[in-house]
C-alpha cells in the first residue's frame, strides 16, 4: 500500500473513547465533506465562531454513544443538542482521544532518513 493510501486508511479508523462517566463513544476524523456539512450546519455567522465551531467539531466527530449510532448533525440546533448530550466529560474525552491519535500520528511520520519513512 502506497504511503497516502496508509493515512487515509488510517484516518477512517474509528477511534474508541470512555469518558469520565463511563460512556463509550465511537469517534472518527473528519473528512473535508465533513468540515463543508459542518460549517453548512453552523451558518455563515457561527461559522466565524471559533470557540463554538471548536465544540461542534468535537461533537461532529462522534458516531455512536453506548453502543448507539449518532447521527451527522445538520442543523445549529442538532449540534447544540449533541454537545448538550456529550457534556464537559463527552468533549474532553472525545479531544483527547483525538489529540493522542494525531500525537502518535505525528511521531510515526518523521522517522527515518526520508520524511513519511515509518518506523
């Protein structure tokens, strides 16, 4: 498998996630079409809103709860609901699983004498 194909493999993963109540959630990266849903959602106002683009984007990346699929957010109103649902400890667990994804991501792609060489 060529070295793209590797990432995007990697990327549709999903990422598993307990959080401090005990909930396990399903999360996954968002893809470009994701980001353009979401930003749709959001609206042209609250999309220049970091602060809450950055919570609905956590959310956004939720795709079961429990054992429960979530569905993909379309509208403001569903986002709120869905970080209403997730909570503080839903959004800290679900940044921090993808923080550590990324981190060790980011440790795997710069080894090696040649950049992307794996280790």
């Amino acid at each position: 498998m060529i070295p793209s194909h590797t990432i995007l493999h990697q990327a549709q993963q999903p990422i598993h996630a307990v959080d401090a109540t005990g909930r396990r959630l399903v999360l996954r990266h968002p893809t470009a079409l994701d980001t353009l849903r979401l930003l749709k959602a959001a609206g042209p106002v609250l999309a220049q809103n970091e602060p809450w683009l950055g919570m609905a984007a956590l959310a956004f990346c939720v795709v079961e709860i429990d054992g429960l699929p979530v569905p993909a957010p379309a509208t403001e109103a569903q986002i709120e609901a869905l970080v209403d649902r997730l909570g503080e400890h839903g959004l800290a667990a679900v940044s921090k699983a993808l923080n550590s994804t990324e981190a060790e991501s980011a440790s795997e792609a710069d080894v090696g004498n040649l950049p992307g060489t794996r280790s």
